[in-house]
C-alpha cells in the first residue's frame, strides 16, 4: 500500500525543511554558520537518497550506532533508520500516519515508536526503498529484532550485525568478525568492492572528529556555555549520519572556532545562563523550537549529555581501519548504555554534574525505551547523592499524543522553580 | 470441559510433593537443606546459563523467577520503571525484598533489555557475592560458538575462583548425565501428551516444571520417575475439545493454562522459556568433544529464545512441535513490554497463517491467571478452532 | 504583614490568609468552570471572614490547577512548592508531602531546608484519587464517612488486582454480587489497599522518608489513613485541615515575597 504522497515524500519534507532553515541562517548576520552547514549537510544527505535510482546509487539501510564508515568506504549510500523517523517527526510533524501503518503490520505498541515508525514508513512507501538492510543489536533488543521484518517489508536481502556484550578481546575479535563477514555480503550484493585504503581515510577523518566532539565538549564547560541547548542533537547527528564524511569535519571545525570565540567574548548560548542542565536520554523531537523557546525564557541550557556527547577514550588507527571500526563502537557515548552498567558510568554521571556545575538533570523518559528508563532510579540516586535534582519526564521521542506540550512545559516550570527555590 | 476433574489430580501424591515445593519456595525444605548442609545456591536466570558448570562444582542452581501469580510490583517499578516487563519487574521485587537472600550467587546472560537491566540492578541494590554475566551471541555460527565456550569457560574459572575449587572433567560429565537424565524423563512426560486423552494436563505439567527450577536435580529426577510410574498405571485420559500449544516467553502461573483447560482447550504441548526451550536439547558428546564444549555447544544451539537470529530457527521448532503434537491451534501469550516476543509475533503469524494454523495473541502481565477479558478471548477462540474442525 | 495564598483545584478551591501570627482564616469553596470566577469567590469569601477588605498591601499567589487563569495575584507558584512549604509550617520535621487530591496525587520529596528535592505526581488516571472513593462509595451505596468507619472492622480484604480504576471498579461489582456476597468491610479494605498500592508506587519512586505529612481532601478519610500507615509501616502526620495545605504553603510563598521586596 503506497501512501498517496508518493515514494520519498517524506525525505523531500525534511530536504525543504532543511534548506529552507539554512537559508533563513545564512540571511541572518548574527547567526552561527555552522548551523547553516549542519542544515545543508542533511539536506544533501536526504537529496543524495532522494536521487539514487538516478545515480546508480546502492542504498543499505542501517541502524542506530552503526559502522557507517564501511559502508561509506564502499561507496555505498547509507540510509540511518531511526533518524528518519525522527527527522520525519521533528519536520513535517506527521507521525501518526506512520505509527498505524506500523501498528498495522502487527507490531504491538510496547515496540518502541521508532522503530514501529520505520516499519511503517516504509511499508507506505514513503521511503526510498532499500538495497539491503543492515542492523546491529545496539543498544536494545528493538534495534536488534526490527531487521527481520524489514527485510521482508522492502524486499531486500538482510545483514545483521551481532555486537557483544563486553569488551574483551575476545569479544572485539568477534565483532571484527562480524564486520567481515559485512564487507563480504555488501561485495556480493553491490557488485563494489572494499576499498581497504579508502577505510583507512575514512576512520582516520572519524578520529579527527571525534577529538573535535572532545574539543567542543570541553568548551561546554565554561560559564556562561557558548553552545545552545539542543546543540548537543546535531552532534548527535552528525555521527549517526556523517561519519568519516569531510563536509561533517569542516562543520565541526566551524562549530569549535565559533564556540571558541564566544568563549573569548564571555558571551553564552542564552542571555542569561541561570540553570545548567544534565541531559539524560533524548528530548522529544516534536517540542525542539518549543525547547529551544523555553531555554531562552528560563536561561536553561543543557551543558552536558552523558550517555549522548561524551565519547569513551581512545584513538582510532587509520592503520587499522577494521580494528578501529570495532573499537569505536564501544566508544559511542550511547554504547555505554549497552554493556553491564557499572561504577564507571556511574561514576562518569557524577564526575560530569560536577565539571559542567551542572543545577539539575533532566531524564526524558521515553516510554518505548525500557534499557534507558531502567536507569532513571540509578542515575537519580548518583545525583541525589552529590545534591543534583533529577526531573523524569514521561514523553516519546516522537509521538506527540504521549506527553503533550503544555504537560511538559509544566513540569519544565515546576522543575526550573524547584532549582529557583534552592 | 476436561472430564477428569481436579479431585482426581490428588489421588496423585507425586504430583503434590510438586505442588508443595511449589507453594513454600522460596522457603522450600529441599533448599534450606541443601544450604543447612554448607552447599552453596547460585540463582541464574534465562535458559542460555549453563546449569551443569554450577552443578558440577557442587552448588545447587535455583532458577530465579518471579511472584506465582500477579501481584503489586511497587518496588520493582520504583526501581526498573513501568515499562520494563512485569517479569523482570517481579523478579526484582522478590530480590529487593529478601526473598532470595538465601542465594550465594547469580548468573545472568546478555540475553534481553529486561534480563540485563535486572542484573544491573540486582549488583547495585542487592548485591549478591558472586555476580556473574555471560555474553550471549544471537548467531549459531562456528564464531559464535566460539564466543559463548570462551564465555563458560571464563564463568567456570570464575566460579571457581569463588568457590576455591576446581571444576574436573569427571565433575562435569556426571553433572551433564543428571541434567540429561532430567531432560529424558521430562520429554517422556511430553510423549504423554501426544495421545489423544493425555493422562496430565498442560497445567500439571507446568507445576511439575516449575518445582525442576527449584530443587536439586537428582531429586527432582526422583520425583518425575515416581510421577511416570504414577502416570503410567492412573487410568487418567483428558478429554479436550481441541489440542492447543501455547508459545511465548515466561509463563509460571499453571492457573493460566489452566483457565485455558477448563474451557476445553487441551493444552498438549508449549514452547516457552519455562518448558520446552528449558529442557529440549540434549547436551551430546562425541568424538573428542571436551565436556565443556559439548555443554557450550548444547545451550547455544538449544531450542531458541525469540532473541537469536534468523527467527526461523525458533519458527521451525515451534512448527516441528505442531505437527508432533498434532496441534489444532496456537495460543501465544506475550508478557506486556516484552520486545523480543513482540518483533517475532508478526512474522510467525504469518507462517501460521500460511500453515491454516488460527493464533490467538494474547498480551499479558506476568503472572496472570488468564480470567476476565482473557478467557472471554480464549472461549470465542476454541468455539472457532471447534467450528473449523467440523 | 498579611498574604493570601489561593489554591484552585479541580474540585474545590481553596484560600488561606496569612497574618504575622499565624493561619487568620482558610476557606473551602467548590470550583466553578471558571478559575478566575473560583479564585475571586474564595478570596472574598476569606477576606470577609477574616474581616479585612483588599487593599493594595495584600500580596497573593496562586497555585493549583487553574493557577494560570487567575488574573488578580502577584505571583503562581507551582503546587510542588506550596505543599512544601504548607507541610513544613505544620509538620516541621516533615520530609516528604503525600497529597491525596481529587483528581491527582502528588508525592514532595523534601530536603533537611525544606526544600523540595523532587516529586512524583499522577494525574492521568482516576485510580488512587478521591473521585475514585467517591465513586466506590456510590456503588457501595455509603456515605464516604461510613465506608471509613467499617473499614475499621475488616478482618482481611478482598483482593482486587486492577490497576486500572475501570477494571477495578468491575471487580468491586463483582464482589458485591457474588454469591455469597464478600463481606462489605473486606470489600473497602480491598479499594483502600487499592488507592494506597497506588500512591506507594510514587512513593516508591520518589524515595521513602520520614516524617511523612498526608494532606489533601482525601486525608480526611481516616480507613484510607490506616491503610496508608500499614503499608509505610509508620504513623503520618495529618493536619486538621488537610485540604488547605497548598493554599496555606502559597501563602506562605507571599510572605516570602514580600519580605524579600522589602529588603
């Protein structure tokens, strides 16, 4: 069943969404250009799907936190999965329709709506359709159990990456195992070839951003922080998308010398800084100007995202480009979610609430997301301990019927008075 | 309706020694006998934990379940918030609150969201001695393999380092031989129920399993000898209107199936993570397979949880059990939250359907005795399964 | 120095004055479909009762549901403060706040200053909320006071295992007709265990701690008092007038407000 609007309407939504915000950024003279190259890189991400049958292009679905630098050294398009739907929520606005074509298909509404989302969207047609489908099972059993119907839903043959559970070199070697079975299947469903220098390049380009993820970071911690409140998602998003890709290092260049300028003048993101806030998890796609809006009024800004921004130690070696792919998966800051959570990431919460002087936390509890909601008491109780309040909102990252705006910005008061009255 | 009523069922005292068990865990006699005598207790969750390594070294293995039937689950909540599965919800709850104090140990896999956050938890706020995770693929390749025995042997030389013993090979091939002895009798016990008026219930036959998580396998083995010989001479034939097989993931309360029976829906057979997918697999050695490999190899590879890839593994077992069993429908109960079990439901619907094979998906808290809006289902489900026999 | 702290409920709305010595009057009014129309009852109704007319040094804030719409105060406080503020003039050992309203539950957590730490509230479902009661009590065809009073008598409790308030309610029925009937007593000390199982789960969530001040219309009820002490395992604390403690905190809140404008 197609939806009316056709193949790929939903991409072009989120294109025109995306230049239109760029050029509205470029006309102002006050506003950052990095915000104005974010935008265009995404659209250019979208138009290049958008246009693949014509190019020839092989498109491989993926999932979240996935090794796109493969697919990128094989000159192969990616398409994220997750971000889709949220981008789809975040600027068209339109996720019911996509939800029930999800429910449709049989997925029970515990099934995160990401996911049940992707599903749907792609059983409209409203995607371009796949070549292949690659998933991995990070972070959660949703991500894990949604290649399969995919597969089926496009047509299309199917890889799933079994990521494990510890970082042993067992385990890394396992996982390196994985990927090269990756590589072969992708050879022998594209007809292209692993380029193993074209690796090396891309990882060596994904070090250099992840050192300006850590730059920037770091120039997050000053009072006032130069970096806006839902900065922290177009980070976010860059590696989900653009990793190992030039345009995403240029971008990230911009972004550190213009936050390193703002750090010189003393400016901050918001005129008056009066609350820094911990993120846990993500805020809902559909209330980001709402947010925004409210960042501005209150002085709220989010300083600091353990389990988002903060990437774990280490450097790639372009040298080795396989290894390096495995390694980096555990230094995603979301993959920390995955393995056994232990005092090192709790440890990691608290020492963060106090480099960033952090006021508050605030946990998003998405209701489809059981691994991260099953750490909200944990993660209280580390912050409690040191004096930090944590407010857990009830929302979905993308369905708008789950917590509404006016319940969100009450909370949102009711918290920020909370910190107010200390 | 089941001709033979429940009153028949006590003239079977094998059968109530599983009951009682049942009704005093985690309080049981043959548990706080065990420790009494200076035996460790290692709680493990999930099927993928290789039992006989525990075994071997002279523990007893007490699987970790949850409260036997529906109940608040403040604390559990409190602790792993709403939308975590009633199951692990329950299992913490009994942790939190002491239930399972008597245990030395617990050991987990990496197996789902609800599982591992469990164990998250149960280190940071309950805090057992002996604390171990698996790392537990989803693939069956040769990798894969080799992955999960570098697993068992780590949890080995870990738990001997705990215990200050040493596991041998002898240990381990007569741990193997209780457990395999166990998993005969209990496929004899499933033979049964391939006649067409089997001498035990879906229900009693879920009582019987839940005492084998409980106790001491050797006398466990005991008391399901004891209960075939029973069996074997009862004169006991249950009638049923049609031959159900319920699938899904947990299920501990037989009142469900029960409500399911009384309706005349024989169940004759189950794949959940509380029976077949248990007990399924031999562990086999041969040629010169080592004893760990041989139990390494069996758990993988054993009867699959929803969690493995491809899912057709677990569909082609669950389809080679319909036709065993010669099943007339399928009743799959799914504990709310519960993702993996949700993300297979669509697609083996499908192959059911292709099959002519009716589902009734029912979706569930855990523990629940199947009344209410659920037996209303299930009463329209055997009229339709009836219907389409005629 | 005198404030007045007006707290707009769904149900009722409620309006305390504050005086240098201590609570001068507090009102109880039934809310209207209209806030603004409520708030301005509430207040004229206490100022005539305190005997004072509104003058231009009388500071008011506001609190509640339809605090937003209430065009005449200096200041909205969110309901979190003032039941902190109302339970620690009362109570001031107290840390943590239960409120028991009629549509919504709130639990305060509160630091050793008094200040709140954090809350956990519940306002989407009618389970554990006094509509709840009110409407246990029709199909029990009691009066809520008489519910409590033979709630007292219960020797164990029906079990009732919805948490959702219209399953429960069809549970209740069903007690009620059963054949024999369950035991009337046993029945409200079952929909008791019910709305407290409820408000523990918040409790739960916020974290347990004593003194524990139960406020709200519903603390009225001395059954579903009980109840709630058996299941802490400790005694609370209930003031007399257990409804006006958020209007008394946002008056409270006033003072505070002025004090600082004079300073």
């Amino acid at each position: 069943m197609t939806s009316p609007k056709g193949e790929g309407s939903d991409l072009k939504t989120i294109i025109r969404a995306c230049r239109l915000i760029a050029r509205m950024n470029q006309a102002r003279p006050e506003a950052l250009k990095s915000e104005a190259m974010y935008y265009e890189m995404l659209a250019n991400y979208y138009d290049r799907l958008l246009n693949a049958r014509e190019t020839g292009d092989f498109i491989a679905a993926h999932t979240v936190f996935f090794p796109s630098e493969i697919i990128y050294a094989m000159d192969i398009l990616p398409m994220h999965a997750e971000t889709t739907t949220w981008m789809i929520s975040l600027f068209s606005g339109e996720i019911a329709e996509i939800l029930s074509a999800g429910a449709d298909l049989g997925l029970a509404p515990e099934i995160c709506t990401p996911h049940r989302g992707l599903a749907g969207a792609f059983s409209l047609g409203t995607l371009p359709r796949p070549d292949v489908m690659l998933w991995s099972n990070m972070v959660c059993d949703n991500t894990a159990k949604s290649g399969e119907l995919l597969m089926k839903i496009n047509r299309c043959p199917g890889f799933f990456i079994d990521h494990p559970f510890h970082n042993s070199e067992e385990e890394i070697a396992y996982l390196m195992g994985e990927l090269e079975d990756m590589v072969r299947f992708l050879e022998e469903h594209s007809g292209r070839k692993m380029d193993w220098d074209r690796l090396s390049e891309v990882v060596a380009e994904t070090d250099k951003q992840i050192e300006l993820y850590r730059e920037i970071n770091e120039l997050r911690k000053v009072v006032p922080t130069p970096f806006h409140s839902q900065g922290f998602l177009q980070l976010l998003s860059v590696d989900y998308l653009l990793a190992g890709r030039p345009e995403a290092t240029a971008y990230l260049e911009t972004l550190r010398q213009e936050l390193t300028d703002m750090v010189q003048q003393g400016k901050g993101a918001v005129p008056n800084e009066r609350f820094r806030l911990m993120s846990l998890f993500l805020p809902p796609m559909y209330l980001m100007g709402f947010l925004e809006r409210i960042s501005q009024e209150y002085g709220a800004v989010s300083v600091t995202e353990p389990f988002f921004t903060y990437w774990g130690e280490g450097r790639l070696n372009p040298a080795k480009p396989l290894e390096s792919v495995a390694k980096k998966s555990y230094m995603i800051p979301e993959a920390q979610m995955y393995g056994p959570l232990d005092e090192r990431q709790l440890t990691r919460v608290a020492t963060l609430a106090e480099e960033y002087k952090v006021d508050g936390a605030i946990y998003y509890a998405d209701v489809g997301c059981r691994h991260t909601c099953a750490t909200i008491k944990t993660f209280k109780d580390v912050l409690n301990d040191i004096d930090v309040p944590v407010l857990t909102l009830d929302c979905d990252v993308v369905d708008p019927t789950v917590a509404s705006q006016e319940e969100v910005a009450e909370k949102m008061e009711r918290f920020f008075e909370l910190l107010e009255d200390r | 309706m089941i001709d033979t009523p429940h009153k028949n069922n006590a003239s079977l005292p094998t059968l109530e020694r599983f009951r009682e068990l049942n009704r005093t865990f985690p309080h049981a006699k043959e548990i706080l006998d065990f420790k009494q005598q200076g035996g460790k207790v290692f709680g493990w969750l999930c099927t993928y934990v290789p039992e006989e390594i525990i075994h071997a070294a002279g523990a007893l293995p007490i699987r970790i379940t949850g409260y036997p039937t529906e109940v608040e689950l403040e604390d559990g909540t409190a602790y792993l918030y709403v939308n975590s599965c009633s199951f692990s919800r329950s299992c913490l709850q009994m942790g939190l609150r002491g239930e399972y104090d008597f245990l030395d140990g617990v050991v987990g896999g990496s197996t789902c969201d609800g599982a591992r956050r469990l164990f998250d938890l149960w280190r940071k706020y309950i805090g057992t001695p002996f604390h171990d995770v698996l790392t537990v693929p989803r693939k069956y390749n040769e990798r894969a393999h080799q992955l999960y025995l570098d697993q068992v042997v780590k949890f080995k030389q870990h738990l001997e380092e705990f215990l200050e013993t040493t596991i041998s090979d002898e240990a381990l091939l007569h741990s193997i031989e209780v457990y395999n002895e166990s998993r005969t009798l209990l496929r004899e016990l499933y033979e049964l129920r391939k006649s067409d008026n089997p001498p035990i219930t879906g229900a009693e036959t879920m009582e019987v399993l839940i005492a084998s998580f409980h106790m001491p396998k050797e006398l466990f083995n005991q008391w399901l000898r004891d209960l075939l010989d029973e069996l074997s001479v009862s004169g006991i034939g249950n009638k049923g209107r049609v031959r159900l097989m319920i699938v899904g993931s947990v299920l501990e309360n037989p009142e469900f199936i029960r409500s399911i029976e009384t309706e005349g829906g024989l169940v004759v057979t189950d794949e959940l993570c509380t029976s077949t997918r248990y007990w399924y697999d031999l562990v086999v050695i041969e040629g010169s397979t080592t004893p760990i490999e041989a139990i390494s190899r069996r758990y993988l590879s054993n009867f699959p949880c929803a969690r493995m890839f491809p899912s057709d593994e677990r569909f082609d077992r669950i389809f080679d059990l319909i036709k065993q069993f010669r099943v007339d429908g399928v009743i799959s109960e799914i504990i709310r939250y519960c993702v993996p079990y949700a993300h297979d439901l669509p697609l083996m619907t499908e192959r059911l359907k292709a099959q002519g094979i009716p589902i009734l998906p029912l979706d569930v808290e855990f523990g629940t005795s199947g009344s209410g809006q659920i037996k209303t289902r299930v009463q329209a489900f055997l009229e339709m399964l009836e219907a389409k026999k005629r | 120095m005198k404030t007045l702290g007006i707290d707009v409920g769904s149900l009722t709305t409620k309006a305390v004055i504050l005086s240098d010595n201590g609570i001068l009057t507090s009102t109880i009014i039934m809310s209207g479909d209209e806030a603004e129309e409520s708030a301005r009852m509430a207040m004229e109704e206490s100022l005539s009762q305190a005997g004072i007319s509104i003058n231009d040094d009388l500071y008011i804030v506001s609190t509640g549901a339809g605090a937003k719409s209430v065009s005449f105060i200096q200041q909205k406080k969110a309901i979190t403060t003032c039941l902190a503020r109302g339970a620690r003039y009362l109570f001031p050992s107290s840390r943590m706040v239960i409120d028991m309203g009629a549509e919504s539950s709130t639990v305060v957590k509160l630091n050793e200053r008094g200040r709140v730490n954090d809350w956990a509230g519940q306002d989407k479902c009618a389970a554990g909320t006094g509509i709840f009661l009110q409407q246990m009590a029709k199909l029990m065809q009691m009066s809520l006071g008489e519910m409590s009073e033979l709630s007292f008598k219960a020797k164990s409790r029906a079990s009732i295992t919805s948490t959702c308030a219209v399953f429960a309610e069809s549970e209740v029925i069903s007690h009620v007709h059963r054949d024999p009937p369950t035991p009337k007593e046993e029945i409200i000390a079952g929909i008791y265990y019910s709305v407290v199982s409820r408000i523990m789960t918040l409790c739960k969530r916020a974290g347990i701690e004593k003194d524990v001040a139960l406020v709200g219309g519903v603390a009225l009820n001395d059954g579903v008092v009980k109840t709630m002490e058996k299941e802490l395992g400790f005694a609370v604390l209930v003031p007399d007038v257990p409804q006006i403690v958020s209007a008394l905190g946002a008056a409270i809140l006033a003072r505070e407000a002025m004090e600082k404008e004079a300073s």
